[in-house]
C-alpha cells in the first residue's frame, strides 16, 4: 500500500522531527491557470512585522 503523501492541493513528507505540509504544488497550479508563474515576487509588510516582533519579544525586559 502507497504511502500518502498528497491530499486535497496540501504535500506532506515524514521528517525524523514530525510532518512538513505545504501547499507550493497546489500554489503552482494556480498561478499558471492564470498565466501569472512568471511574475516576479516581493517582500510584504507582514514578514517585516513579524521580524520585528520576534526581536522585540526576544529582548529581556
């Protein structure tokens, strides 16, 4: 019996430390159903936000 590994658009892998699920495949397909896989990608807000809650949580206070 095969293993599952793919399951309504998320991949799962077995790592030594637990499971790692992602979504790029399903991601993928979008993107080239609308003709946009070649777009160039950029940074947002939110990443930079959450980087500077890490360092200010990270702080000793």
């Amino acid at each position: 019996m095969e293993q599952l590994n793919c399951i309504l658009g998320i991949k799962a892998d077995k790592t030594l430390t637990g499971w790692f699920c992602n979504q790029a495949g399903y991601i993928d397909s979008i993107l080239e159903c609308y003709n946009i896989s070649k777009c160039n990608p950029i940074t947002t807000p939110l990443a930079t936000l959450a980087n500077n809650l890490n360092e200010v949580n990270s702080t000793p206070h």
